[in-house]
C-alpha cells in the first residue's frame, strides 16, 4: 500500500504518485475505482490481456446495459467503441442517440466500469495532459486522454459487479451485504 497526497483531483494522479514511489519498475498499471470495489479478479486479468494483446496506452471494461435507466443515469458512463474495442467516446448521456425508436434497448448501450490499465509510460503521459474541453464538458478524465490522441481500447464483460456512485447506491450495497 502506498499513501499518497490528498491534493490529487483523480485516481490517476494516484496511480502515477505510487508509481513513481515505488523503486521499482513496472511495466503495466492497474487502477480500480473506489466505486467498484466488488470488481472480479478475473475482470483485472481480462485488462491485463487487453495491454498486452493490442495497441492500447490504456484498458478498460465495459459491458451492456441492464435496462434503460441504466442508460439514463449520468452515474453510469456509456462508451462507443470500434469494431475493434477501441474507444470512440465515453459520455453520461445515453449514447448513441436511437433516431429510429425501434432502436431503443438497453443491449444497444454499452456501460464503462471503473477499471483501467495503463502501461506505465502512458501513466506518466497523462501526467503533462490538461484539462480538456470534453472533459469539462462531461467530467470525465478519459475524455483528456482520447482529446490527446491516446488509444484506450476496451473489452466486454458480462460480469456487473455493485458500484458506488450515489447513497442510494451505497444503502442498496449494505442492505445486500451487510443486513
């Protein structure tokens, strides 16, 4: 464990900090969100897989919709992908838009998980990145990254572990587990 300094405005940040702490080195980063503390182990390996088999600077997870409030929620990041994984865009508003009515599912939205991998010279990059105009925009420090031009790639996963976003959130966790 490496404590770091409360001045940080992300996980990122941290991540870089205990990172350049530690002396040692490290080829690949893995940063899990304290909104997801239920994340799988597996689900670590899967974005250790997606460092390691494609171009990418930094991983991620996503995985589809449960239902449509799922996708209405602006807690709930949506992300747009090529064919490939690589990430297009990430949003809070339910992207992409469904012109044709028939469209809307909640298959069709895919949602991001609070997950990332970084190799570590993309970690220290992000370092010398500043705000960007997507990122003020939705508040997302994924979008600085992909303003910047660096890859983020990601991988499905069908497995949804609880998040914490909202104390609705948080009293729904501790009724299931705690009571």
């Amino acid at each position: 464990a490496v404590m770091t300094s409360a001045d940080h405005s992300s996980g990122t940040d941290r991540c870089r900090e205990a990172l350049n702490s530690i002396q040692e080195s490290f080829d690949l980063v893995i940063n899990i969100q304290g909104d997801e503390p239920f994340i799988n182990p597996e689900q670590i390996n899967q974005v250790i897989s997606i460092l390691k088999n494609t171009k990418a600077e930094i991983a991620t997870l996503i995985s589809p919709a449960i239902n449509m409030e799922e996708v209405e929620n602006p807690n709930r990041v949506k992300a747009v992908t090529a064919m490939d994984g690589k990430a297009l865009y990430f949003s809070r508003y339910g992207i992409p838009f469904p012109r044709n009515k028939e469209e809307i599912k909640p298959k069709n939205y895919l949602i991001h998980l609070g997950i990332y991998g970084f190799t570590s010279r993309a970690l220290q990059k992000t370092k010398n990145l500043t705000l960007s105009s997507l990122e003020k925009t939705e508040g997302l420090e994924q979008l600085r990254w992909l303003q910047n031009g660096m890859s983020i790639y990601t991988s499905i996963t069908n497995e949804r572990a609880d998040s914490v976003d909202t104390r609705e959130d948080l009293r729904a966790i501790e009724k299931k587990y705690l009571l």
